[in-house]
C-alpha cells in the first residue's frame, strides 16, 4: 500500500512540473509584431501606393495627382481634391 501512494505522490509531482513547463511555454509564446513596417519602393517610379487609416491611396509623383479607395473592397478609386481646388 505503501508503495501505491509514493506512486500516486510521484505521478502528482510530475503532473504539477509538467503543466508548470507548459504554462511557461504558453506565456512565452506571444507573437511579435514589429511596431513599424518598411517598404522599398523604387525612386524613379511613376506611383507609390499609401495605406493610412483602412485607405489605399495612389500618389502620382510626376504631376502630384492622388487617388483613394477604400482597403479590402471593391469599390473603384476616386480622386482626391487637393486642397487648394474647390
């Protein structure tokens, strides 16, 4: 009988270890996100395109026109009024 319960005694310590080591896997595996992305662009492109708060907006860098759309839909592009047109 003795023997049953340093059995049980030992299996309850190595159950304890083992979700002790799990527990510290689970909390040492959160995700890393960078807190800013890079892209490269070519310089002498003709475009860039911008993300900025759920827009997509097309710069074009000869002639300064802007172009948005909502990200993630389908809606087509519109042009952005600069500020100094009415």
């Amino acid at each position: 009988m003795k023997s049953l319960s340093a059995s049980i005694s030992l299996l309850g310590v190595f159950l304890v270890i083992a979700a002790w080591l799990v527990s510290n896997a689970i909390t040492n595996l959160q995700p890393h996100f960078p807190s800013s992305i890079t892209v490269d662009q070519p310089i002498n492109s003709q475009y860039e395109l911008i993300l900025n708060e759920g827009w997509l907006y097309l710069y074009d860098t000869t002639n300064g026109q802007v172009w948005r759309k909502l990200d993630g839909t389908d809606s087509s592009w519109e042009v952005v009024k600069h500020f100094t047109e009415n």
